[in-house]
C-alpha cells in the first residue's frame, strides 16, 4: 500500500489483524493504525501517517449503529461486542482532546482446549469437580485469561451435566450446551454491573457460575457468598500471583470484616492458576507460563491467620497436588530454550534469585 490512504471500513483493518494473527487492533487520532502481534505494538505499515480526526471520526461511523454513537456522544465512551469482519471483537471507543480513538480485541471465536492451551490438566480437573467453591484464574491484561477461563468452563460442559451461568463483558466465546444447560449473559446489554447479573443469577439456580471480572467488592462478595452456598465459581482477576490475588481480594474488604473474610476464603478457595503469556526466543508466538496454588490445609491456614506472605514457601512443598510458583514455571521454559534470559528477569518474582541461578 503505498499511497497510504485510510481505509473505508474499520472491518478491513479488523481482517488485516486477523490475517496477521494479532491479538489486539488500535485506530487514534494522531497515531498512525497500528497492532498488536505476539504482544508488541507497533504501526502496521511503518510510512503510515498519522490518522486526522476527520478520518478516525470516519471510521467511528463505519461501524457504529446509532444507539452506539449517541451513548458515545453522551458518555465520551463505549465498551462493546462487535460482530464484523470474520468474527468477534471486544471494542472499545473512547472521545478525546484530539479525535476519536479505537481499540479492538480480536477474539478468536475457536474454543481452545485445555490441552491446546499447555494448562496442568492434571491437576485443573479435580478442581472443576467440586460441588462449590471458587477457581481464580488471574493475570495481566492480555495475559491469556479468557482462553483459559473458556477452555475450562468448556471442559465442565462436555464432563458434567449441570446448569452452567456465565457473566460476561462482552461474551468472548459462545458455547453450545453440551453435558450441560448453559446461559450466557452480557453485562451491560442485558443486566448492568457484574454484582447486579450475580445476584440475579442466584435465583436461577445455576450450579456453575462463571464471572467475567471481579472488580469490586459487591462482587467479590457475592461470588464469596455463591462459592460458600454451593456454588462452583471461576472468576477472574488482574493480579499476577497468587499471594498477591489472596491480598488483593482481601483487601477489598473493610478491615472490620477482613477476618471473618479470611475464614471464609480459607474454606471456598479451590485453587488459582495464575498465568503470563511470554515471547518465545524465537519471536515467532508466545508461551504460557502458570502458577498453580491449590487449597490445602497448610494453605487454608496461612489464608485464615492473614499470612500470605508464606505462601510460596508452602507451594514449595505442594508437588505431589501440582502446586507450582510462576519462577518455577518460567525456569522450565528458559531451560527448554523456549524464553530468552531477558524474559525471564523481567517477569519473574524473585530477581535475586534468578540471577543466581543465572550464573550457575
């Protein structure tokens, strides 16, 4: 393309991203269109000029309906499921000082399986057999936890026959009832916050609940509540290990309320696998690297008597029930060739240690 003028739709870059197989899409004012492939963001054609409000507004109405420009108008932004070229994408547009800018997901509709994904299915399965309790699968932004949280509510459909209720924003993956009954709700179109669809979806009596997000505490509480009264809960977080996940939730939470807190996640947590996608070696893709914690009785007591911090050390000794830390992880895939030693400082918990193990 060498005279580089706009394109006409946002769909046709949407099919370029695609092609290119990028996880992430961005048209702003001032900035030349650009993507994001193997987690780096770079402009797609390195001459492109910068977009000129006109043309970003162009491309606003190129694939905005009505109902959605007027919500953007008032509210100066707009986070939704858009349907377009080849598949699904979680858009957002937002109104600035320069122009209009856009961002788009672009989700691969295809169902992984946990397989696929590189998960320790092993020690995943038992969790998702439980009757109640909570799953955390945590991590960055774009740290793959959709997919993971889609491959494993994917597995309970086909291995139980129960109703399955996910809470989502937008809906990523559609699923088709398989062993089991599942519904599918999109907050904001069809309920208006996480905490409002939860306390809806209780009185439907769903066995499976899957939450999007826990980004507050309403919902972090009554997913809390849910787990407590016989409920299977997976949710996400963005937090990246899992100590910090425990602190995290525990935070939330006044500090009047944080022991009785304490106690009842000590009892509902089943497990959290915490994850980061990291550039392979090679350039070409990326590797998942995963933290597993799962509850046992040494853990349940460090959660109850607010001793997170001890928790690695307790991970440690968790083998033989697939416990392993994000370092552990990422040592493995340094020593398989697959990430680079710069990767691996950068991304790893304990630093100190990593050079040590570095040099030797």
């Amino acid at each position: 393309m060498s005279e580089h003028h706009v394109l006409d739709h946002v769909d046709e870059y949407l099919k370029l991203g695609r092609e290119y197989d990028c996880s992430d899409l961005h048209l702003a004012t001032a900035y030349p269109p650009a993507w994001r492939r193997y987690g780096q963001l770079s402009p797609i054609w390195p001459e492109h000029p910068p977009l000129k409000p006109d043309e970003s507004e162009r491309l606003v109405r190129s694939f905005l309906g009505e109902k959605e420009l007027a919500r953007l108008e008032e509210r100066g932004d707009i986070d939704f499921a858009y349907i377009g070229s080849g598949g699904r994408y979680r858009a957002s547009v937002i109104k600035q000082r320069l122009g209009y800018d856009m961002a788009f997901r672009i989700i691969n509709g295809k169902l992984r399986s946990m397989e696929e994904i590189g998960l320790p299915i092993e020690h995943i399965i038992p969790l998702t057999r439980y009757q109640n309790g909570l799953i955390l699968i945590t991590g960055s932004v774009g740290s793959g936890k959709s997919t993971t949280l889609a491959s494993i509510v994917d597995f309970i459909n086909q291995d139980r026959d129960d109703h399955i209720l996910t809470l989502e924003d937008p809906i990523e993956y559609v699923f088709e009832s398989k062993g089991c009954h599942v519904n599918q709700r999109e907050v904001h179109k069809h309920t208006e916050s996480f905490a409002r669809a939860l306390r809806g979806a209780l009185r439907e009596d769903p066995d499976v609940i899957m939450v999007g997000e826990m980004r507050d505490l309403e919902t972090i509480q009554l997913a809390l509540t849910a787990a407590e009264t016989g409920h299977l809960v997976l949710g996400t977080l963005h937090t990246g290990n899992a100590p910090r996940t425990l602190d995290r939730v525990l935070d939330v939470f006044p500090t009047d309320q944080r022991d009785q807190i304490r106690i009842m996640v000590s009892e509902s947590l089943r497990g959290i696998l915490s994850q980061q996608l990291i550039p392979l070696a090679t350039g070409q893709g990326r590797v998942l690297a995963t933290e597993l914690l799962v509850n046992t009785p040494a853990v349940s007591n460090c959660i109850r008597e607010g001793k997170t911090y001890m928790l690695p050390g307790v991970m440690q000794t968790g083998k033989h029930v697939g416990m392993v830390t994000m370092d552990e992880s990422l040592r493995k895939l340094y020593m398989k060739g697959l990430i680079t030693a710069e990767d691996l400082l950068y991304r790893c918990e304990d630093i100190v240690q990593m050079r040590i193990f570095l040099k030797s």
